[in-house]
C-alpha cells in the first residue's frame, strides 16, 4: 500500500468490502480512497485493474459506496430500500463492461477489457451489491455491532449471528472496551 493512507480492509464479498472504503462512519471516519490513484489502488488489488481515474471518476465511485451503504443497511434491517440509491446501483451496473469468467476452481471471476475503465470496474461492483440484496448469495446482510462503525457485511456464518464486521479490529475493540470495564470495576 502506499505509505501515508490508512490500509484497505478486504473482505470476500466486492460489494461490502467496497463500502469498507469509508470506515467508522458513525465516529471519525476514514477515508481510505481519497485520492483518484487510491481508488485504482484497491480495484487493482479487487481483481479490477483499470490504468487511470479521474477526479470526476472518484466521485462516481463515492456515490456508489454510499449507494451501496444505503441500500444494505435497509436490507439489513428489512425496511425500504432507498429509491435514490438503488437508481444509482441499477445505472453503474447497466452502464459496465466486463465478462463473467470461470476459474479452473470452478469460482466465478470478473475480467475487464484491456480498454477498461472505472465505469466498467463500478459495474461490476454494483452487480455484486444487487446480487447480495436481491438474495442470490447464501448469507444475510448485517451491520456491525460496534457503535462508531455501522459498517455492512455479508454474514455467510453457519448461524448466521456474526457482530462485527471485522473480528480483528471491531470486534477486538470491543472486547478490550469491555475487559477494561470490567477491570475498572473490580475493587
């Protein structure tokens, strides 16, 4: 990574690990694509090289994370999906260009062209978000239990119960929170 940004949080789902672009939104939050080359960054190590972004290109991008945000929150907690946000996942999908292609693992992986561009890498990203809202994926959309994050998260556990969006730093964080609460208790 390059140095002087705060590392990306990578997940296995596209969709979710996008929106971890924009971490502990409901404290401080981190900005971890601030740059236009920030954003070619992590699509390249997402498996969706492109050579360039622009400025305008990263604002396309921002506005689809956050698009995604809504719209799984909304899942997760099984209200309305926001209609402004879904209208910007339906346009970036219908507005890429990439080719679904099989692994000799028998997985399915997204190639762009040659020629690609940042649209196209949105594309794929916003398939994978409506793939995961419509339901096509065993899991469920959750939201991190921590406070300050909210983040969303596909949740594939066996019981389907997972907290925190990440183990190792959500999580972790709140396990210390409490240990410290409880040894401030202690006489």
């Amino acid at each position: 990574m390059r140095a002087g940004f705060p590392d990306f949080r990578l997940g296995t789902v596209l969709a979710t690990s996008f929106t971890a672009t924009l971490t502990e939104r409901c404290g401080d939050p981190v900005e971890r694509i601030p740059t236009p080359q920030r954003l070619v960054d992590w699509l390249a190590v997402s498996g969706l090289a492109v050579e360039t972004c622009t400025a305008a290109q990263l604002g396309l991008a921002r506005e689809l994370r956050e698009s995604i945000h809504a719209v799984a929150t909304a899942a997760a907690l099984q209200d309305a999906l926001p209609a402004a946000a879904v209208q910007v996942l339906n346009d970036r999908s219908v507005q890429g260009r990439a080719a679904a292609v099989l692994t000799p693992e028998g997985h399915r992986r997204w190639q762009l062209g040659s020629a690609s561009s940042v649209e196209d890498a949105l594309g794929v990203i916003a398939a994978d978000a409506i793939g995961i809202v419509a339901g096509e994926r065993d899991g469920k959309l959750a939201l991190c239990a921590s406070p300050t994050c909210r983040a969303a998260f596909f949740d594939t556990s066996q019981s389907r119960t997972r907290k925190w969006c990440d183990m190792n730093t959500c999580g972790n964080r709140q396990k210390k929170a409490r240990f410290h609460a409880n040894q401030r208790k202690k006489p």
